[in-house]
C-alpha cells in the first residue's frame, strides 16, 4: 500500500495506512479491462467487460443511485448463470501457452485520465452520491471541496477505485474528493495513478491486489465506483459484496452492455479454431444484485471514448505473433466496429 504525502497524518492514521508514504505489496491479480478502461478481480479470460439492466428506470444522463436491501438470497439461479457464461469466455491452455506475449497485460498508457473530465452518468452519480451527507464548510473555496451557492462548499468526501489503472474513474471526481484510493494488480497502473494525483495535488493511497481478496487493505470510503470490471469475474456475488461493504454511501458500476471482446469471436473462430458461447450481459449482471438484494438504478448510454482496437492490439488479445499483424488487419477490416454501449448500475447502502 502506498499514500500520498498530501494526506495529512490524521487522515493516514484514521484510515489506518501509512504515514510514512512507504508501499507493502498486496497479492497480485485484478488488472485493467479489454477496452481501455480499469478492471479488477477474478479474470474469466483475462479481459474486463460490462452490462446494463433492462428494468432500470433512469434514462441517460440523469444521475440515479438504487438501494441495497442486504436481505439474503433465496436463490441463486442468475449467479450460477453468470458463472457459466464467465467460463465460456475462457482461452484453452494450449492457445494461452503458444501465445508469444501476454494476451491480458495491459499497457499504463491507455488509461491516462483526461484533464478535464468528460460528463458521463457514472460522473452524474458519483458526485450526487458524494455531495449526499458532507461536512458543509463556511468558506468560499475549499481545497477538494465542491463550491456551491456561490459561497457555500461541501468537504470533499472519500473515493475507492476498485480496477483503477491509471484512475480515470477516479480523478473524474477529484472536485469533490479529498481522498482517492486505487485498486489494481498491475504495479505500473498503480504507479501511473499516483504519478497523476501527485501531479493533480490529491491525497491518495493505492493497494495492490485482487478484489475481493483485498478490500479489507482498502478499507471503506463514501463512494465506491468500480468501472469495466465485472466481466473479468467469475463468482460475482462476493464482489459485489465486498464493493457495497466498503461502501458507505453507494457504489457506482460502469460497464459495456456486452462483453468487450465478444466482437472478436469471429477472429477467435477463424484463427484458432474456436466457437465460443455468448457472453454474459449487463442484464446478467443485474439479475445477480437483485438476487443479492440490491435494487440497482441502470442507466444505459453511448460512450465517446473509443477502446482499442487496432491490429497489432488484437493480434496480441488473438495470442498471435507479430507477423500475423496484417493478416488480422484484413480479417478486422470485415468485422462491425466495437461497441461503445454503456451502463451505468448504482446503487445506496
């Protein structure tokens, strides 16, 4: 673990980390997703991948936060679901093994965060679940503190970025955060998201590891947000477990409505051989939390960024040699391009 020296002692002490800045490592798995964004926890094929509810009510754009009752589950029948379809997106030994270079690391420069933060209902959600319940100060302008009224400010609240990379989620929020923690397996991430709140004046702290193994070394924060994450997880309902119970606020989930290497399994077909099952979605995703007791708010929207998706990237996700770079050029030139669907599932606890 790992914290900033812009966090103040009693801030370190409170959250019980180190005050000295110095890092221990966490266990290592939970990386950065397929598309371009963080992802954390057990990998089904090493990729992330995201999801939307179809009964949610809220309508992009707007934000929207649903609740978590904590009732147990008397069935379990979407979870078992879930499971199945996160195994099917797995890659044969034998193709992992001939593959030259590893197909799931992912390179720190995709997921630098922008100055200025693009508007996006996962934002609208966050900043409305971290302005609910702050210490309103009597001050003009507070350092990590959102103006309000032209006068008013509410103190900042505290973030956890479950699959950070290199914070995009995160430093989204830094206007009404005065205290972000970042989650992720690969130490280049984590060394990028720190490089950037250092240079952007936020106190920080990250932790390396795998979700949910690691949560207890987190600890808890207002907002957890947790982004492109949830298809590189097989068993889902301790994940989400662990986001709401490191929640004390809300948690806010941002996902593809498909799996974002499922375009690609027509490459998978031709190039090795393999016809894999379809994948698991958003609505698969939500059937779980309500199995958990959770009643998300799901908003569904076109996001602007666009993933990777050039070949000598999909030649490497292929477990393809360099030499295959034009071949798979020719072979994406017949594909329909990725998708950029989005949701955004929330929910108070």
């Amino acid at each position: 673990m790992e914290t900033s020296d812009v966090a103040g002692t009693a801030e370190r002490a409170a959250r019980g980390t180190a005050t000295d800045g110095t890092a221990t490592a966490g266990t290592a798995a939970g990386g950065t997703a397929a598309d371009g964004t963080a992802a954390a926890g057990t990998a089904a094929d090493g990729t992330a991948a995201d999801g939307t509810a179809a009964d949610g009510t809220a309508t992009a754009g707007t934000a929207a936060v649903g609740t978590a009752t904590h009732e147990p589950a008397p069935r379990r029948p979407a979870a078992r679901r879930w499971a199945e379809l996160q195994r099917g997106r797995g890659l044969p030994r034998e193709i992992l093994a001939a593959a030259p270079a590893d197909p799931w690391r992912h390179d720190a420069r995709d997921f630098t965060a922008p100055d200025v933060p693009t508007d996006t209902p996962s934002r609208a959600t966050a900043l409305d679940l971290l302005g609910d319940g702050g210490t309103v100060i009597d001050s003009g302008t507070v350092a990590g503190g959102t103006v309000i009224d032209g006068g008013t400010a509410i103190d900042g609240g505290t973030v956890i970025d479950v699959g950070c990379g290199a914070g995009d989620a995160a430093f989204a929020l830094t206007g009404a955060a005065r205290h972000l923690t970042g989650v992720d397996r690969q130490q280049d991430m984590l060394d990028a998201f720190a490089a950037d709140a250092t240079a952007r004046g936020i106190a920080y702290t990250t932790v390396r590891g795998s979700w949910p193994e690691i949560a207890p070394e987190a600890g808890r924060a207002d907002v957890v947000v947790c982004h492109h994450v949830l298809h590189n997880v097989v068993d889902l309902p301790p994940f989400v477990r662990a986001l709401s119970a490191a929640a004390r606020r809300g948690v806010v989930v941002e996902m593809l409505t498909e799996h974002p290497m499922a375009w690609l399994d027509p490459l998978f077909a031709r190039f090795h051989g393999l016809y894999r099952p379809p994948p698991a979605t958003h609505d698969d995703a939500v059937a779980v939390l309500r199995e958990l007791g959770i009643t998300p708010e799901v908003v569904t929207w076109e996001r602007a960024r666009t993933p990777p998706h050039d070949a000598e990237w999909v030649t490497r996700r292929l477990c393809l040699g360099p030499e295959r770079v034009a071949e798979v050029a020719g072979a994406l030139a017949g594909l329909p391009p990725r998708t950029k669907r989005a949701a955004t599932i929330s929910w108070r606890v």
